[in-house]
C-alpha cells in the first residue's frame, strides 16, 4: 500500500505545479472507496493526493497497482533500485499478472475490499520527469506492462500483506495489456476491446465506439 502527498516539481502540467506521483508504503490500513467521478474524485485511498484531477484519478482510476515482478524486470533493465511505490503506484502486487488481467476481472483485497479492473496507465510527463529517464515514455510504452488501473465495487480498509485473491474473471480476452496496446501502438486494436463492455473505463469504451464508427470496423461478437 502506497501514498502520496502533493509536492511541488517542474515536470507537471498541473496548474499549481503539484505531485502526488511520488508515493511511499504507508505505516498502517488505508481506507479504500470510490473517490466520485473523474475531474471531482480524486484517489480511492485515504490520504493519497491526486493532483491533477483531469486526467488522473476518478472512480474509473481509483487505484493504481503495479506487480512487483514488473519492477523487478524495470530494475534489471534500469540498472537501479525500484521501491514499492516508484511508478506512483498504490498497491505493489506480489505473485499478480496485473498487465494480464482481464478488463472486469475482480480482485478480492483483505477481508472487505473487492476491486474491478478497467484499464491499463498510460505514461505521462509527469511519471517522466519522476523517474527522470530518458524516452522513458517510448519506453514505457514499447513494454506494454502497464499496470492496471481498477474501481472500488466493495469498499473498507486494506493494509501491507493482505491476500489479492481474483473472484471473478470475466468470458473475453481482453486483457490490461491488450487494451493498452490498442489504445497507444495498435489502435486497430480497438474493436476487439468492445468486448469488455461496460467494464472497460468509460474514456477508452467512448473511444473504441468512435473508431469502430468511423472506421466501420467489425466487432467480435
């Protein structure tokens, strides 16, 4: 479980200049619940800052949760030390395929807490100038391990080393990594993101149906 407070930084276009990218493992149990839409809602977690509300944050971004696995292979190819929490993340899943779950799966965490899946995080300027690699965008991006960003169906406290425990895996095939390749690098992609439903995080449902409009692409039934 990790936080973030607002700080202030030169790589944001945060209008007041503030951060709460950079989050650390918190001392105890965080509340979890639907912080409200997108624009208003900020973190699903008490205590954790989200800054720029236009575009991060909302109940479709509650939580933001990254396998330690995927840090691990970050930290062979970086050449440096990743702690929990160093890709603004807010849970640091060990033994999870979160880039490989399913759109609507649902994540059992601790005893009250159920959580859905809805998108993977698409990299910023801001999580740029964190890091503070170079092309680390591109980078990012190229891997397609995103992380998954997920809504709160149940809401109560969780805290370090509660269980993750998938309930609910639904019939599709589209994955995080899956849809975040189809809105980035392959965006003929995005009809067979459809299938998800209304699991999917309305912005990247919204903009799969323009496609498919436009376009007139088929839809995998």
């Amino acid at each position: 479980m990790n936080l973030g407070r607002p700080k202030p930084v030169p790589y944001t276009g945060q209008p007041e200049g503030l951060t709460g990218i950079d989050k650390r493992p918190a001392d105890g149990p965080v509340r979890v619940s639907a912080p409200g839409p997108k624009g208003v809602g900020g973190s699903g977690l008490a205590g954790d800052a989200v800054c720029e509300t236009r575009h991060h944050g909302g109940d479709d971004q509650a939580v933001y949760a990254v396998a330690r696995e995927d840090l691990d292979e970050w930290e062979r190819t970086l050449g440096r030390t990743l702690p929990d929490g160093s890709f603004g993340e807010n849970l640091t899943t060990l033994g999870v395929d979160v880039s490989g779950a399913l759109i609507g799966e649902r994540w059992a965490v601790g005893p009250d807490v159920v959580l859905e899946v809805t998108s993977g995080r698409i990299p910023c300027r801001t999580f740029q100038g964190h890091l503070g690699e170079k092309g680390w965008v591109r980078r990012f991006t190229e891997r397609a391990a995103p992380g998954a960003y997920l809504r709160v169906i149940s809401p109560g406290e969780v805290r370090a080393g509660d269980a993750v425990r998938i309930v609910h895996r639904p019939d599709h095939d589209v994955t995080v990594a899956l849809q975040f390749r189809a809105v980035t690098t392959e965006r003929e992609l995005l009809p067979r993101v459809l299938a998800a439903g209304d699991a999917l995080h309305a912005e990247v449902l919204r903009t799969a149906r323009e496609y498919v409009e436009k376009s007139g692409a088929a839809v995998e039934a």
